[in-house]
C-alpha cells in the first residue's frame, strides 16, 4: 500500500536529509572555524575584489567590518599587495612574501583557487601573525648582550684585582682590602647572573608541576620577608609585613615563596635609602608595594615579557617577572601590576582559595 504524501509540502525543506540544509549547515560550520582561526583568511577573485575576510584578516588588512570587504589595500607594508594577487590569479604564480615592521612580523601566502560557485576562480591568502616570536627573539637577543657585558664586567675586574695581589704590586693593607672587596662585589654580580639563568632554565625547560596543598599564605609571607632581610638591611630598606585575612590557599609553597622573593627584591633594589616596602597578607591576595623609582609608561606593557629589560631595570636580566607569572598562573592564579615613574609599584597576586 503507497504512503500518503505529507500534509505539508514544505516539510521537505527542513528535512535532516535535505540536501539545501546540509550545505547550509557546513557553511555555517566553516564559516564559524574561519572566524575563530588565529590566521587570517583572506579569499579574491581573479580581479582581486575581496569575497572573503575572517576577523582576523580584516583586522591586519584594516579592512573594517564590512562582509564581505568593500575596499582593499593597494600595498601592505613593503608587500605590492594587488600586483602578487594579480599574479597569482593570471599566471598561477604564487608564493609567499615577508612582511616586517619595527616589531611585526608577517608571513602571507598566496595560493591559486580554482573555479567555485558563480566564479572563474581566485585566489586564497593567508596571513600569520609571527610579531610574538619575532619579540621574543629579539628579546633574547638583547638578553644575551646584556648576559654578556654583565660577565665581562665583573670577570675583568676579577682578573685585574687578582692579578695585583698576586704580583705584590701594593702591599699596603688597605689597597689590598679594596681589592678584595672588589673580587666579592663582582663575584657576588656573577653568581645572580648564574642563578638567574639557573632559575630560567628549572622554570622554561622542566617546567614542574606545581604541587598544590592547602598553605598559609602569612607563613610563607614571613618566610620569604626574613630571606630577603639581608639585602633590605644592605639597601636601608625596612619590610613592614600587614595580614589582614588568614585564610588558606590553594598553592605551591615553595613556588609561592620563589614569587615573593622576586617580588620583595625588585621593590627592596627599587627603593631608596629609608624607604620602606610593604607586604600586605589579605587571605588569597598578597600584595608587594614600594613608594620606588616605578616603571616607565612605555615599558608597563612589556614588563611580564620574557628577557624584557626597560630603561630602569636596575641591572635585572628581564627575567623575574615573567617567572613569577609562570609560577603564578601554574598555580591557578593572577598577577597584576600597576606603576608609575617616580610613583612607586604595587603587584598583586590572586590565588584560589583552599577548599573548605
């Protein structure tokens, strides 16, 4: 016996199975992994008319909100930007071009599309964003000078230093002590060199896991301010230690103490004589503040960027903060900073709360 047709005749166009609405679907679904892609996607046609753009291309390209684009740029930074789509689309001559800025970095390639839909075809560019890494590098770069200046410093004043002692050149007492003081300054320059890197290479290459427990952030506060005392008392810097809240947190202890201590000896080597740097115990909040240099407003931006040195460094390596954030979001956290030249610095950090 026949089945009866369905009552409604438009009951086929939302059928699961309608060939329409899967094609729809897929758009939708490509459509939604384009826009989400780090990448830019940028599609042509043979005459170089955008037809598409995902957000990420409109935002590189500067090509506003429009979808699909109204206008494109001629040029893009040193890259002839409509000559290598037109080449692309005539000759099928694609590639790949370069496109560097005082810290950008751009890699955009460019691939022949063949014929779809209502066009003859077109051309596919895709556009990566390498201005992180190229800072990074450049970073490093700048790291390894400063690495280097920062031994040959204190090793020549090491050889110098030894090499009068050892001749004999000067037998007075005093000339002697001065140079031997000279020897422990520059040794001392060296070892937090070694244990910088000591400390970059445990943190960037083993990476350990934080062993999370339940802590008392006052005890670990103490602890870290009676470490660091020696080079406060060295600097005329008193530590003023306030708890608030005596709540328990969920932490790693020893990488909790690591945060403080890089913490306090920025804001002790920051202060001046007399002054004081206050650490503040609020149950899952500790705060590190001084009423130092502060942080210049170009450098803000970059002061968690690994290697980054700003202009009152005060012979860091660009090191510290960066590892307090790793340590920091290895642990459930937030770091904050907030500075101003000649105003002093404050850095908050946020920890989860141990369960009840």
């Amino acid at each position: 016996m026949p089945s009866e047709p369905p009552e409604n005749p438009d009951s086929f166009s939302s059928s699961p199975g309608d060939p329409s609405a899967r094609l729809e679907e897929r758009e939708e679904t490509l459509e939604t992994i384009l826009d989400n892609l780090s990448e830019g996607v940028l599609a042509t046609d043979l005459k170089g008319k955008p037809i598409f753009a995902n957000p990420k291309a409109r935002e590189i390209l500067d090509l506003g909100d429009e979808r699909p684009s109204e206008r494109m740029p001629e040029r893009f930074g040193d890259c002839d930007l409509r000559e290598m789509i037109a080449r692309c689309a005539a000759r099928q001559e694609c590639g790949e071009r370069w496109v560097r800025g005082d810290d950008t970095l751009l890699r955009m390639t460019f691939d022949h599309l063949p014929k779809f839909d209502d066009y003859r075809g077109g051309v596919l560019v895709m556009i990566r964003d390498l201005s992180e890494g190229r800072r990074l590098e450049m970073n490093q770069q700048r790291f390894l000078a400063n690495a280097a200046h920062e031994l040959k410093t204190p090793i020549t004043t090491i050889l110098g230093a030894a090499e009068l002692l050892l001749t004999g050149a000067d037998e007075d007492p005093e000339t002697r002590r001065r140079f031997l003081e000279h020897i422990l300054f520059e040794g001392r320059r060296m070892q937090r060199l070694s244990d910088t890197l000591l400390r970059l290479a445990r943190i960037g290459a083993e990476k350990r896991e934080p062993e999370l427990q339940n802590v008392d952030p006052e005890a670990v506060a103490r602890r870290a301010a009676e470490r660091i005392e020696p080079l406060a008392h060295s600097g005329g810097v008193e530590i003023e230690i306030e708890v608030l809240d005596d709540l328990r947190v969920r932490a790693d202890p020893e990488q909790l103490e690591q945060v403080l201590l890089a913490l306090l000896s920025n804001a002790v080597q920051h202060s001046e004589r007399g002054g004081s740097v206050r650490l503040r115990v609020d149950g899952g909040t500790l705060v590190v503040e001084d009423d130092g240099s502060g942080i210049d407003s170009e450098d803000l931006p970059h002061v968690f960027e690994r290697f980054y040195r700003g202009k009152g460094s005060a012979g860091g390596f660009g090191l510290g903060l960066s590892i307090c954030r790793d340590l920091v979001e290895g642990m459930g956290g937030e770091i904050f900073l907030r500075s101003r030249e000649g105003g002093g610095t404050t850095v908050e950090v946020k920890l989860p709360e141990a369960d009840a």
